[in-house]
C-alpha cells in the first residue's frame, strides 16, 4: 500500500484524528492527509512548530516525541530516521499512548517507503 493511502486510511479509521503529516527536518510539509474542514495552511504551521521544537537539542540529545493536549484538541509528533517527522492533530482530546501508538505504525510505512 502507498504511504498517500495509508495515510488517508489512517486519517479515517483513528478517533477524533484530523490531520497526520510527515514532515522535513526543516518542518515542511511531505505528504499531508486531513479532514477537509481543516484549512491547509493552520495544519501544516502546526505541524512545522511541533516539529522546529523536537529538532532542538539539548546537551547533545534530541527529545523524540512530543505531546500536546488543550480543552478541544490534541497532537502528537515523532522523530524519525533523517530528522524527519510524523505529526498529527486531533480535533478532540486523546491520549498519549493511543497517538504513540499509532504513530508508530505509521513510521513503520514511512520508513519501508522513503528510507
């Protein structure tokens, strides 16, 4: 299966999940699936600031995910291989493990299709 569709597949079958986006070491969008009420241009500055804060070291190290939770909403971003990043936005409250876990088999297609 391509990444374009697991990612669209994922997008659709994950609770209260809005967009999942892979991006650069420079926080710039690759490949993007969202829900269509969501403005293009909001999710992918999201996701670029998710991604700017888990490319900063400290002493040496990188922190390799990030979680985020507000009053209506949710994210979660991953360090991949390369300095590459998977992000993803819930338009609800989730939980850590639940986002972990499915960003982790997400990086799984990720790394057989680009690395």
């Amino acid at each position: 299966m391509k990444i374009e569709e697991r990612f669209q597949e994922v997008l659709e079958k994950v609770k209260g999940l809005g967009a999942v986006m892979l991006l650069d070491k420079e926080g710039e969008t690759i490949l993007m699936a969202k829900k269509p009420e969501l403005e293009d241009y909001d999710v992918e500055l999201f996701g670029a600031q998710a991604a700017v804060l888990l490319a900063k070291e400290i002493e040496g190290k990188n922190m390799n995910f990030l979680f985020l939770k507000g009053e209506g909403g949710s994210a979660a971003t991953l360090l991949l291989e390369h300095h590459y990043f998977l992000s993803m936005y819930f338009t609800e409250r989730s939980f850590a493990g639940y986002a972990e876990k499915w960003m982790q088999e997400l990086a799984t297609h990720v790394k057989e299709e680009f690395f």
